[in-house]
C-alpha cells in the first residue's frame, strides 16, 4: 500500500515540475502580440465581412450570396492574421534588439507578406541578462561584454565552449572539474 502511494507521490511532484517550468511555444508568443494588434484584427475581419456582404453585393455583376460569404471570411482571416503578424514582429523586433519602427515598416510595406518573412529569416537571436550586472547579452557570448561575468563554462586548455555537466572537454579531453569556481556566475539556459 505505501509502494502505491510512493508511485502517486512521483506522479504528482513530475505534474508540479512541469507545471512550475516557464512556458514556452505557441501561448508565450501569442503573449508578445501587442493590445493593438488584437484590436485591429477582429475590426479587420469584420470590416471584410462589410466590403463583400454588404458593398460587393450592391453591385450588379456581384457573385453569388454564398461565395462573398465564403470571400469575405477568407480575406478577414487573412487580413486578422496579417495584423496580428504585424503586432508581433513590432514587439518581438523590440525584445530581440533589432529597431521596431524598420521591421515593422518592413513587414507592412513589402508585398504579399514578404517583409514578414524577411523578418523571420533576418532576426536576431534572443538576448539574456546578464547575472552580474543585468546588461542584455546574446546567447552564446562566453563573457558579459559590459562587466566582463563569464557566462558560459569553457575548457581550461582549448577554451572550447563545453555544457554545464561536462565532466572531460569534448574537444581535447581535459578535466573540467579540476576547476571547483569554473561553473561559478554561469548562465543556463
């Protein structure tokens, strides 16, 4: 009977972990779209529903009730979406770094949605604080280049970058853990 509760009680600290981890994926960047943009969205959507089922259908050569209905939800999806790309490209240029005003001037004014993808091939890796002096730091640089805080472990002999638990650099084959400070300030992430 205990073994039984000892299995729940795994189960249940595995659930608290994944509860307590940062979320990550599709809600936290649904997160970074600005208020605006939600706005503007469904009043573009809308607005499509008004230029084919009410303006459109004026028209003597209108197509029919069921293809402006079926138009009007296609373009007001797309037009919903290409807003709220806009909204996101503005805020996620801002955290990357990279100047909001030119990518999101960009995205809107290069056609058929290019300058968006443009964005999403040309953007800046995330930036991370630095646990030193709180400076935004790109991932990857070995050192704070404002408080000069070694961020990253290396090895000792070929100053390869090496992970947090390695044991023996992969590169030369040197102990790490000789070092006991060597992982001291270390970022992870």
């Amino acid at each position: 009977m205990g073994n039984d509760r000892d299995n729940g009680d795994e189960k249940a600290d595995k659930v608290m972990q994944v509860k307590n981890q940062t979320p990550t994926g599709l809600s936290t960047e649904l997160k970074i779209i600005p208020q605006w943009a939600w706005v503007l969205a469904p009043i573009g959507f809308i607005g499509m529903q008004f230029v084919f089922n009410v303006a459109v259908a004026r028209q003597a050569d209108a197509p029919p009730a069921w293809a402006r209905v079926l138009l009007g939800l296609l373009t007001g999806i797309v037009l919903g979406t290409f807003l709220l790309f806009i909204g996101y490209v503005n805020r996620d240029s801002k955290r990357r770094g990279m100047s909001p005003v030119l990518w999101t001037c960009v995205a809107v004014l290069i056609p058929n949605a290019l300058g968006i993808i443009l964005y999403f091939v040309l953007r800046q890796p995330l930036r991370s604080a630095c646990p030193q002096c709180g400076n935004a730091v790109q991932i990857g640089f070995n050192f704070c280049p404002q408080c000069n805080c070694k961020l990253s472990p290396n090895c000792p002999q070929c100053q390869h970058a090496v992970g947090v638990n390695d044991v023996y650099c992969p590169y030369c084959g040197t102990s790490i853990r000789s070092q006991p400070a060597a992982n001291s300030g270390v970022l992870r992430g």
